[in-house]
C-alpha cells in the first residue's frame, strides 16, 4: 500500500511542468510547492520589471525615438563630406561633366550594401568591427590589421588638414601653418566637446551639415544643372579618354573610403 501511494507520488511529480525561465529570458530557479503550482510572489505575469510587453513600460513617443538615431545618422555622414571627397567629386565633375554620375550610383549602392552588413552585424553581436576582429583573429593578423587601420587613418587625415589650411588662406590669407595649427585646436575643441556628451556633438555636427547642405542646394539653384544631362549620366555608362578612366576611380575610391 505504501509502494502504491510513492509511485503515485512521484508521478505527481513527474506532471509538473517546470518553466525554463520566469520573466522575459531570466534564467532565476522559481519556487514550486507540492502541489505544481507556482507561488504568488513569483508569478512571472506579476513582475513588471521583465515584463517587457508591458504597453506601459516604453512610453517614449515615436518622434523622440526617430530622434535618437538623427544625431549619430548625422555623425556617419561627415564621412562623406571631408575635403578629400569634396575635391575629387569637384574635379571630376569639372573634367567630366555629368559623364561619372553613373560611378557615384554604383558607389552608393555598393556602399550601401556594406553599411547594411555592418549595421546587422553589430545590432546581432553589440559589437563594433574592432571587437570582432580581436576576439575572432589570431595575434598576428590583430596586428597588421592595426597597423593597416592607423596607416589609413594618417593618409586620410593628412588631406584634410592641409585642405583646411589651404581653404582658409585663400579665404582669409592665413599662413597655411597658422591654418594647420586653427584646424588642430578646431579637433582638440570637439573632443573636449564629449564631456559635455554625445548630445552637444551629435547637434553641432548637425548644424555645421544642414549649413553646407544648404550651400550646395543654393549652388544648385544657381548653376541649373540639365535634367536631361544628369539623367544620362547616371544611368548610361560612358569613360570618354583616359582622364575619365582615372577620375571614375578616383570617384570610386572616395565612395568606398569612409566605409
């Protein structure tokens, strides 16, 4: 009789369904009596902290949310709009005319391409390029990486700089190594900037954006570029001389770099 009543018992047991989580991915050990159920106070529909379809728990209007991702959109783009970039879209455009648009397109899209692998990337790990290279490559290839990444970042500020020098002593007849030195206190200011946090930042760097924004759309206002023209470029691939040839790679090179 005895017998009888433990394996009834334990099959009781055996019933109970036990939970893999309580509370939205916790993984806390929760309380069961003998009965098989679950306590009150640890009732998982109860626990407002890991509810998270809660309707209350995020009540950040959908503008703020839009917001949020403005300023580092606008942090991204100064990438696009450094003076190497500047020149080269210039200078094919003066040797060119509309003849490259079609290079710019396949630029964009390829970059937009890379930029979407990147993005996927970091949401799905919450890690940067750099993290995942030291935490997936040996220590020899961590290090040419590195010092690959530091030539790059030399030669790509080296003209920068110097056009910035150079834009202000024709602008203002500045020594160019007084102009140098004004573009090195213009960097030491924006870092000393982010105590401050990426908020005052992220808005600087967007007013300088929209600013030159609207320079180039009150150029374009004033220039009157050809439909027609601009459309035939963009979608009919042409490379007239050799001088082309060199300016679409350039172009290209100038799209592809900020990745």
């Amino acid at each position: 009789m005895e017998s009888l009543q433990q394996q009834q018992q334990q099959k009781q047991g055996s019933d109970i369904a036990l939970p893999q989580s309580w509370g939205s991915g916790s993984n806390r050990i929760a309380a069961i009596n003998v009965e098989g159920t679950t306590p009150q106070s640890y009732s998982g529909n109860n626990s407002k902290h890991f509810d998270h379809d809660d309707p209350k728990h995020d009540q950040k209007p959908g503008w703020r949310k839009f917001l949020s991702f403005v300023g580092p959109g606008f942090l991204v783009s100064i990438a696009y709009l450094d003076p190497g970039n500047m020149e080269t879209d210039l200078q094919a455009g003066a040797n060119d005319g509309y003849e490259l648009l079609w290079v710019v397109l396949i630029g964009l899209v390829f970059a937009l391409i890379i930029q979407s692998l990147a993005a996927n990337l970091g949401v799905s790990t919450g890690k940067h390029l750099s993290e995942l290279c030291k935490a997936e490559y040996p220590n020899f290839v961590k290090y040419c990486l590195w010092i690959l990444a530091e030539i790059a970042v030399i030669a790509a500020d080296i003209p920068e700089v110097i056009g910035i020098a150079f834009a202000l002593n024709i602008l203002f007849h500045i020594p160019v190594w007084v102009g140098v030195l004004c573009t090195s206190l213009g960097t030491l200011l924006l870092l000393g900037l982010q105590r401050y946090g990426a908020r005052k930042v992220q808005l600087l760097i967007a007013v300088l954006v929209l600013v030159m924004a609207g320079c180039f759309f009150g150029e374009m206002s004033y220039a009157k570029p050809l439909a027609s023209g601009v459309i035939k470029g963009m979608f009919v691939p042409k490379l007239a001389d050799q001088g082309a040839t060199t300016d679409a790679i350039a172009l290209l090179g100038s799209l592809i770099m900020p990745l």
